[in-house]
C-alpha cells in the first residue's frame, strides 16, 4: 500500500523557517522523483521543488529562502522553508513520480500558514 505522509505544517510569523516532510511508503522510494506542491485558496496547485537524483529545482519564488532534500535510506524528502511570508501561506503537498513509468503518488497534504 503506498502511503506519502506530510507533516511539519502549522502556524508561523513572517520571518520564520518550518521544515517539513514527506514520510513515504509502499515503492521503491529511490526510483521516484519528489516533487512540492502547494495550494493557495482560490489559486491553482503551484510547483514549489523538485528533486530528482542529486539534482534539484525551486520556483523563482521560493529561491534563496527553501531547500528540498530527500533521505533515499529513510525514504523521506523534506522541505525546508526559511524566511516564510504572508504569500507562503497554502496547503503543501508532496508527489512522487516514478522516474520510468510516470506513475504519480500524491500525499493529503500539510496546512503552512504564514501570519502576525
């Protein structure tokens, strides 16, 4: 059964670093790309990270201020989010895509809401 748990969300003030994670199971977690999203209400599901092999991307909005990293032995990709803003403020989702058949996993999601 394939299982992608985030965790790590919650409430913080503008400045402020959450990582979160992305606990998986179920597939051979190094054969899969991770990717973030996240949804802002009203707003369509933006691609925040991605980490593929030892390479990884950030959206030009989160550049300088996250970092995507994956644990292959605890098959676990976090995010880390430094100097949150107000805009940060959207439910996280993490999605695996396996490298060769483009299958697609999607976890529930962890609620990040960035205020004063």
């Amino acid at each position: 059964q394939v299982q992608l748990v985030e965790s790590g969300g919650g409430l913080v003030q503008p400045g402020g670093s959450l990582r979160l994670s992305c606990a998986t199971s179920g597939f051979i977690f190094s054969l899969y790309t991770m990717r973030w999203y996240r949804q802002a209400p009203g707003k369509e599901r933006e691609l925040v990270a991605i980490i593929t092999g030892g390479s990884t991307n950030l959206a030009n909005s989160v550049k300088g201020r996250f970092t995507i990293s994956r644990d292959n032995a605890k098959n676990v990709v976090y995010l880390q989010m430094n100097s949150l803003k107000p805009e940060d403020t959207a439910m996280y989702y993490c999605q695996a895509e396996n490298t060769f058949s483009a299958r697609i996993f999607w976890g529930q999601g962890t609620q990040v809401t960035v205020s004063s």
